[in-house]
C-alpha cells in the first residue's frame, strides 16, 4: 500500500514540474497570476451575481443566496477542515518551482480555489444549464492557474475539484427541492386537432 502511495505522489509530482517547469512560456507567466489572483476572480462571479439579481426572476435571485452557501461549504471543507487534516505542504515550500505568487502559509491539498470554482460551475449548471458553457472552462483553467504558478500539485486541484463538484450538486438538489422549476402547461396537440376537425 505504501508503495502505492508513493508511486501516485511520484506522478503527482512529475505532472506538476510538467506543467509549471516543461509547459512555462511567456504568455502563461503573464496570463496565470492574472486569473489565480483571488480579487479578480471574486470581481468576475461579483459581476456574474449583479446580473443575474438585474435580469433574473425570483427563482434565480434566491439562487444566488444558495451560490453564496455553496462558497461557504467548499471553502470551510477545503481550508478549515480537509487542508489542516491532510497537512500535505505547497510544492513551493518542497521544491525549487517556477513560481509566480507568493507561496503563501498555508497547506497544499486541497486547492481551495479548485473547490470553489467548481462549487460555483456545478451549482449553476444544474440550476441553469446554460451557464456551463461560461462556468466551467472559467472553472478548469482558474484551477490549473494553480499549477502553473507553483502553489499546488496536480491530485490537489483533483481533490478541489470533486469536492466543489459534489457540494455543488448537493447545494443544487437542496436548492431544487425547496424551489422546484415550474412545469410548463403542455398542449395536448391530439385534442387541439379534434377540435379543428369539428
């Protein structure tokens, strides 16, 4: 078993110097600290709420109370309760890394932004599905920023992701069944025509 364990970390660790060492240019050392940094991101889902609460119906509106719910549960999980229990360190604090951040204090598994991010896609997909087409590659490149900056492994962004994934879904369904969509009347084209014939 502890081979098994080993041999995963050892892959870990050479899919993260792939990616933040083999895969580094000019374009993603300019573009990844832009999209990792916590205040835009937090400007971009801001902006996303403010119009939904502008052009959304009520059903929409409360959802936005249970997106802010399902923050609240990926982040407190990831930072509060699975970081401290895990207390696996950041690759910047093991390894000489092509960092692009500050490294930051604290631990490495899970990301915290990888839990989020797809805490939010998830929650809005199932709510609006439409909104996967925005969310979820907003999700998938703001979680490998975390790679390419030097902060954290790959099984780290894994780990995020499943999680926001499934608290995501669940804040859904809680969403779901306390405000149901509404049905749309469907027309009975059998009928309609038996009238046109009379």
């Amino acid at each position: 078993m502890l081979e098994i364990i080993e041999w995963i970390q050892g892959v870990d660790q050479a899919l993260f110097f792939f990616i933040n060492t083999t895969m580094a240019n000019p374009v993603t050392d300019f573009l990844m600290p832009i999209i990792t940094t916590d205040l835009h991101l937090k400007i971009f889902f801001g902006g996303l709420l403010i119009f939904f609460l502008w052009r959304g119906d009520k059903r929409v509106r409360i959802a936005i109370i249970f997106s802010l719910i399902t923050v609240a549960v990926t982040d407190q999980l990831s930072s509060s309760f699975l970081k401290p229990l895990i207390d696996r360190p950041r690759p910047c604090h093991e390894f000489e890394v092509h960092l692009l951040v500050g490294c930051g204090g604290g631990m490495s598994m899970p990301s915290s932004h990888a839990a989020n991010l797809f805490g939010q896609a998830f929650f809005f997909r199932k709510i609006s599905p439409s909104s996967a087409a925005i969310l979820m590659p907003v999700a998938i490149v703001g979680a490998s920023s975390r790679i390419f900056v030097g902060v954290h492994y790959p099984a780290d962004i894994l780990v995020g992701a499943a999680l926001g994934t499934l608290s995501g879904l669940a804040v859904a369904y809680i969403y779901g069944r306390i405000y149901p969509k509404k049905k749309q009347p469907e027309k009975d084209e059998g009928n309609r025509a038996d009238g046109d014939q009379d």
